[in-house]
C-alpha cells in the first residue's frame, strides 16, 4: 500500500516529489515506490454560492435576506473540477493506505486539505506535514516527523468558522447595501474597516489648514540653533520619541521653535546679530540601540514598501518566490519574529554558507555566533511559524531577479545584524543664550558602530555632530537668519502604513480593557492583508496615487452609509482574537462551544447588517460602472478571495438591472 500525499500547488507537489523518489509521472500526480504525490491548485473546494443552497436566494431581495442556512455545504470550483477528480479517485484508491496533508503549514491550508478531503468522502487516516522551509533536508526532517492530523482539528475549526463568518457577513451585507442603494458594494468584515482607516486620512488631510510659521536661525560659527520659542502653544509641540503609532510615555518634549508671525521672527534674528553668546546647558546622554528584531511578514512589507516601494502584495509574492521556487528563505506566511531554540545550530549553518558580499560581514569580529538572547530565540512566541530567516541552501544569488534580490538581501542582513553588537551613540543637546534668546541645538555622535555596520554608511548620513562644549562656554553669532515654512498635512497612506495600522487595530481605543485584549489581534492576518489593500483597489474603493493609497468617492460613500461596527477595527480584532483562541482548544468540547457561541455571534451581526442597509440614509448615489461585461470580469477575478469561490451567474431583481458589476460577486471578501 503507498501513501498518498496532498501538496497545494504543482510546484511544491513537485520539489516533495524529487525529495521521495518519485519520477514517474501520471496525469495529475507522481509516483514511485512508497508514494504518490498529488496537488490541488489552491482551493479546489469551497462553500457554494447563496443561490446554490437554496433556489430562492437566485434572485435578489431584500425580503430574503438575512441568509442564515443552518449548514453552509460544499462545491467543488468547476475550473479546478479535473484535479480535484484526479485527487479523489487517488484518495479513494485501492492502491493508497493513507494519506499526508502537505498543504500550507498555516489555517488556510488546512482548511484546503479538509475540504477537499470532505468532499472526495475519504475515510482514510491522515498525517499531516508540518514544515517551514522547502529546503530538501527540511522536506525529509518533516517527513521524518510526521504528525497525527488530529493534532490540528482545533486549526481546522478555526479556519472553517472563519470561512463561514467571512460568507454570512459578506453575502449578507453586501447583498443588502448593494440592493439598498442599487450598485455593486461590497462590504466585509476586513476590508470595510481597512477602508475606514483609509478614508478617515483623506479627510483629515482635506480638512487640514496650513499655518505659516518661521524659524530663526544663529549660526555660532562651529555649530548651529533654532530660536526657542518662550511662548510655545502646547498642541504644536514636538514629541520626542515618537514612532508611527504616537508617542511613547515618559519622553521629554522638545521645546517649540517656531515663530508664529514674520514680525516677531525678524525682531529675534536682528536683536541676536553679532551678538555674543554662551553656553547655558550641554547634556550628553549615551545611547544603546539595539539590532532590528527578526522579519515577520507584515514588517517585511513594510521594510520593503519603505525602501523600494514594493506593494504588500509585490513583497509577498517576491517572499513565496524566494521560499517555493528558489528554497532560499523560510515560510513567509508568518506573523512571529522569533525562532525556536533548537534552531540555534542550523542559523550558523545558514551563515556559514552565504556567499560574498555576506561572508565578510560574517566573519567580521563582531559577529557572535553564539547569539542566544530571548530577543530572537523565544519558544513561547512562536505561533505556527518561526520568523522569516536565510535557509541552509547556498544561494546562486545570480539566479534572482533584481527585485527577489533586494528582498532576499533585506532578510539576510537582518539575520546577520541580530547577531552583531548594539549601536552606541552620543546624543548631545545644547541650550545657547544669547541676551534674553535662547537657542536650541541637538547632535548625534556615533560612538560603535554595532550593527549599523551590516547595512550601507548612508545609514548615518543626517547624524550631527557637535562640539564638546560646557556650560559658561563663550560664542558670537556669526550669522542669523529666517527660514519660512508652513505645518504640514498628515501623510497619506502607503502600503507600509496601512499595514502598521491593520497590524496594531485597536492601539488607539480609549478603553483599557478592550485595548489590552486586542493587543495579539489586528486586521486580517499577515498572509491576507495584502490581499485586502488590492481587493479595496480591484472593487474601486481605493486608488494609487504615486506611493500612497487614497479612497474614492465610491469607497468614501460606503463608509457614509455602513454602520460603524463593521467598518470598525475592534469588531475585527475581537472576531481575530476569538479564532486565535479557538485554534488553541485541544478539548473538543470546549472547541465546539467556542466555535458554537462565535457563529453564534456572527448570525446576530449578520441580521444587524441588514437591518442596517433597511434604514441607511437615502439620496446616495454611486457612480455606475462604465461596463457590465467589464465589470463581469474583474468580479470573476475579486470574488471570493477569502474562501477561493468565483462568481456564479445569478438573477437581480428588476429595479437592479442597470448597468453595473455582476452583483453575485458582491461578496464582501473578508480575509
């Protein structure tokens, strides 16, 4: 008897194959001695469209809504329908004992497996296959380390109740705002609050009103100041230390040096002309910066949007390149910036192997191979997957393209930067008076490089020095000098920041409690949100402008007309945080509670939404889409990211049928 095993797309069906022996090829499959390797191709499965659970739900009418089937069944995807026929006869086979799941090592590949195990009615028992490289020797230690496929059904659970929440949600609410207001809308449970982020930024940019101010400059000959205001307005402070989230508590603000009219700027820089002055403070405060953290995925598609302005999406699909085709990096799919223990050997087997120009900084004298702190090596923060990291493969870095390059360097110089010293710095400050004026004048002096040493000496180049100098030390103002600006609007969105903020939902909510308990949730997941920032882009929500993301009027208006639980971040986060939890229920009973009383809740906020679409504002008007057969073709596209289902043909009703997208597709994707 062979063993049947079940890869999710053709490549790593393939690369499995080689590692086991089996060349001989069937249609659909591989074979050899002892296995029989197969794939399906993404989703071959999925939940069937409203229409095909029940015949009334063809045609579209507010009186039947909500859909709340007490059971969702399964369809196999008619484009995919050969392979999935080719899986299940081998399921089935006489010839097959049992079968290994070697889907994706995450929820969504479970559920692939699962479902089409469902469907093809096998019996059989299953093993699962649970790895995070593709490298050859990390295939055969998976092998070697089969697992009962029962230690994963809490996984399962999670990833069903996600999929059946993401259809009631999205069928429902975007059924009843897309008949409310007679246009193609789609609305769920990710993607709407995502938009919300994005709309509330373009409104506060439009609704900003430039100040001028100026700024009074003395140069005092080796070193220069800004004028402190003595009459600072509070709200304009800068604050120290702060990050993209805000600011960080305990931070000393840095005084306000703006003028707030010409008049009183030109009165300071003519009153301190040829003046002399002295130095009335001088603080020197060394600082430790310790190296990056590990990449996870969501920051590797910042890093990578901040440096090379790769899309999220653009990153992901250069790390599944990386990590399928080439077998030089680790699962990207990953939301932990640590690695297990136990790795600490293969990580100096994965750097004693790479090539120029790392090696050199590998074998520099700083390195420290024997790297083991808690910031890197945690086993208690390791999810399904360890950080993102170089595998043992040597890489033939001319085989990359230049963009698969630059991403596979960023991953390799933050591996070999955790492993150098800490950066030390000398960050001076310097209050200089001069009469009643007094000047403010702030400096960094490198003091070790550390590990800014792994990355190019651009890295420092806006770093100010400044003279040692004591108080009571006399200068002159050798020159002063007016500079006008004007405050500035908040930055429009990017690919990067729309991540920090799907990443850390909830950071901003003024309850404690609630902020507390969303702390491990946010939007989405690292291996959908990219998809999130497109679908909002592919549906018209969302545009690029240059290297930001800017709403619509379409997607402004939808966030008008939707309540606000579904376009809010806590609604998403909580739902999160619940299938996280839900995945981690060993106990079937307590699992199927959970799981009960979190379907539970998503029927009542299903009804809710409709109810919602029945009393949304009237007089709203979207704009009709130019094309029905166009608009067809990009529903066929967007439809159903989250469960893998496309659109099915279906009836509007009669006061719908004007030009517009297929509205069957008005899914409301939520991943």
């Amino acid at each position: 008897m062979k063993k049947l095993v079940v890869a999710e797309k053709p490549s790593v069906g393939r690369d499995i194959a080689r590692v086991l022996g089996a060349k001989a090829r069937g249609e659909g499959y591989l074979y050899g001695e002892e296995y029989v390797i197969t794939w399906a191709i993404g989703h071959l499965v999925s939940l069937c469209e409203p229409g095909e659970v029940d015949e009334r739900y063809r045609q579209w009418r507010m009186a039947d809504l909500p859909m709340l089937p007490e059971r969702i069944p399964l369809k196999v995807l008619p484009n995919t329908r050969a392979q999935f026929e080719v899986v299940r006869k081998l399921m089935n086979s006489s010839r097959i004992g049992s079968i290994i799941c070697a889907t994706d090592s995450a929820r969504e590949g479970e559920l692939i497996f699962r479902y089409i195990y469902q469907m093809a009615k096998c019996t059989k028992p299953v093993e699962r296959l649970w790895i995070s490289s593709m490298t050859d020797e990390a295939i055969r230690q998976g092998f070697a380390n089969l697992r009962p496929a029962s230690e994963y059904d809490a996984l399962y659970e999670s990833a069903r109740c996600r999929s059946e929440a993401d259809w009631l949600v999205g069928m429902n609410a975007s059924r009843a705002f897309s008949l409310r207001y007679d246009a193609h809308l789609s609305v769920g449970r990710v993607q709407t609050p995502t938009l919300s982020l994005i709309v509330r930024r373009d409104r506060e940019i439009e609704a900003f009103v430039p100040e001028e101010y100026w700024e009074v400059r003395a140069n005092f000959g080796d070193y220069e100041g800004l004028w402190i205001n003595p009459n600072p307005r509070p709200a304009d402070e800068a604050e120290a230390g702060a990050d993209e989230g805000g600011k960080k508590s305990g931070e000393r603000r840095l005084p306000d040096t703006r003028a707030y009219d010409r008049a009183t700027a030109e009165r300071v820089r003519d009153a301190v002309k040829g003046r002399p002055a002295v130095v009335e403070e001088s603080r020197t405060e060394h600082k430790r910066f310790k190296p990056p953290q590990l990449f996870d995925l969501t920051s590797l598609q910042r890093e990578a949007n901040q440096k090379f302005g790769f899309s999220a999406d653009r990153t992901l699909k250069l790390a599944q390149a990386l990590y399928e085709t080439h077998k030089l990096v680790t699962y990207p799919r990953t939301d932990s910036r640590y690695l297990p223990d136990d790795m600490r050997p293969k990580i100096r087997k994965v750097l004693a192997l790479l090539p120029e120009p790392y090696a050199a900084l590998v074998a520099a004298p700083e390195m420290n191979l024997n790297l083991s702190s808690g910031r890197y090596y945690d086993n208690a923060r390791i999810s399904d997957h360890h950080a993102i990291v170089p595998t043992d493969r040597r890489p033939n870095l001319q085989s990359l393209n230049p963009d698969e390059r630059r991403l596979y360097d960023l991953i390799v110089r933050r591996l070999i930067a955790a492993h150098y010293p800490d950066y030390e710095c000398d960050s001076a400050r310097i209050v200089t008076r001069v009469d009643e004026h007094r000047f403010r004048s702030t400096g960094t002096t490198p003091a070790k490089e550390g590990w800014h040493a792994v990355y190019d000496a651009g890295e420092d180049a806006k770093e100010v020095r400044l003279p040692k100098l004591e108080p009571g030390d006399a200068r002159r103002v050798e020159r002063a000098s007016i500079k006008a600006s004007k405050t500035k609007p908040p930055r429009a969105h990017t690919d990067s920041s729309i991540l920090n903020l799907m990443e850390n939902a909830g950071r901003d909510i003024e309850d404690e409690a609630l902020r507390e308990q969303m702390k491990s949730s946010g939007l989405g997941t690292p291996a959908t949100r990219a998809a999130v920032i497109e679908r909002l882009i592919e549906v018209g929500y969302a545009k690029r402008s240059g290297k930001s993301i800017v709403s619509t009027e379409k997607g402004r208006q939808l966030i008008d007309v939707v309540p606000v639980q579904i376009a809010s971040a806590v609604t998403t986060g909580k739902w999160e945080k619940a299938l996280a939890e839900l995945a981690g229920y060993a106990d079937l009973d307590q699992r199927r509670a959970k799981s009960a009383r979190f379907m539970s809740g998503i029927r009542r906020f299903s009804q809710f939404l409709v109810d919602a679409a029945k009393q949304a504002p009237e007089g709203v008007q979207f704009e009709r889409e130019a094309s029905r057969a166009r608009a067809g073709r990009s529903a066929k596209r967007t439809a159903g990211k989250a469960s893998g289902k496309p659109a099915e043909g279906a009836k509007r009703p009669a006061s719908g049928r004007k030009k517009g997208k297929s509205v069957d597709s008005s899914r409301g994707e939520i991943k």
